[in-house]
C-alpha cells in the first residue's frame, strides 16, 4: 500500500501498516551518550535546553523563568498517569519512542547527527513529551508490548507511538506490533498524520 502525501491524516490501523516488520537489532553497542540528548533547543540564545523547551512548551500554566533557565511555578498535565504536576523538578522529558527502543529499531544505522535530531526532534508534537517522572521510568525503555499508560491514555499514546516510528522509518518487532494492532482495533476513531522526518 503506497503512503500518502504528507499530512494527510490516516486512521491509525493503517497507518500501522506502513511500519516495517523487522526483528530488534543487538543493543550491545547501545549507550544513551550515542543519541546526543538536551541539546541547545530550537533557540541556543535562550538559556534552555531542549528540556526545559519542551517543559515550558507543555506547561498549560506557565512558570516563571529564572538565570539558567531555572524554572519556578507552573501547572503541568502529565498524560501517562493522567495526574497534574505542580513542579518542573517532577518532571521528565520522555522520548515517546524511547532512545534505546529506537536503536533497536533502525537508529543503530544512523548518523551521530541524526540520532541527536531524533533525540532532540521537537519539530512534532508526539516524539517528546513532559511526565511525571515515576510515570517515564516506568515506561522506561519498554515498548507498547511491555507497557502502556494508563487506559484514559492509551489510545492516543498508540497514535502517538506509530507516528513517531512512521515519521523516523523506525521498525517494529512482532509483539510491538500485536500490542499495536490491538490498540487499534480497541481505538476506532484514532488517527495519525503521516509526516516523514527527511
């Protein structure tokens, strides 16, 4: 099935179809040092790192900036475990793929430089998103197989995901995609917009 133009907005079952089946690769050559993360962000002049961008960015009360970019205040929703945080410091940044599922799944042959735009890539609103910190740990570096937010999540969590895999041409293993499929199949009205990262 050919892909469509990009932005086209798809439901997710198909656009699950255009992920490619592929065994993970060997993680034995795997570091997180590989995947440069918390880069300058989109404006280096600004005192924030990518981290703190995507922090102020989500924030849906906005916190008072300090020197360094020290952030104080603010009022975030935290999607996984559908709770408000009311600290920037119990926050994580997570990679919605997270690095070391992405390696797995095609990064391993990319370039130092492209690995540090996956890592730092905020140019989608689904590869990087603030959680509360127990909520992305426990997430880890698992994929949908392994784990899943809590069920008032899951749906968009699922779009999210194969956007993310689409968009980079990241592969997906046999159970990864069966945990996907199911989540489609419970999700109906899910859609994704197919936009690939050149």
């Amino acid at each position: 099935m050919p892909a469509p133009p990009a932005g086209t907005n798809v439901p997710l079952f198909q656009a699950l179809a255009w992920i490619e089946e592929a065994p993970e690769g060997p993680r034995d050559d795997y570091s997180r040092a590989q995947c440069k993360h918390w880069n300058k962000g989109l404006n280096p002049n600004d005192g924030c790192d990518t981290r703190k961008e995507v922090i102020l960015a989500e924030a849906l009360e906005a916190p008072a900036v300090g020197p360094k970019c020290a952030l104080m205040g603010g009022r975030w929703w935290s999607e996984y475990d559908q709770t408000w945080i009311t600290s920037a410091s119990s926050l994580d940044v997570g990679h919605m793929v997270p690095l070391a599922e992405a390696w797995d799944s095609g990064a391993a042959a990319w370039t130092a430089a492209r690995c540090e735009a996956y890592a730092n890539d905020q140019g989608a609103p689904n590869s990087l998103i603030a959680v509360s910190g127990s909520s992305n740990r426990s997430e880890a570096d698992k994929d949908p197989a392994d784990w899943l937010p809590i069920p008032a999540d899951r749906c968009k969590y699922a779009a999210d995901w194969v956007a993310d895999k689409l968009g980079w041409n990241l592969a997906s293993d046999v159970g990864e995609r069966d945990a996907l499929t199911r989540l489609a199949e419970a999700c109906p009205a899910a859609t994704v917009i197919y936009e690939q990262v050149p």
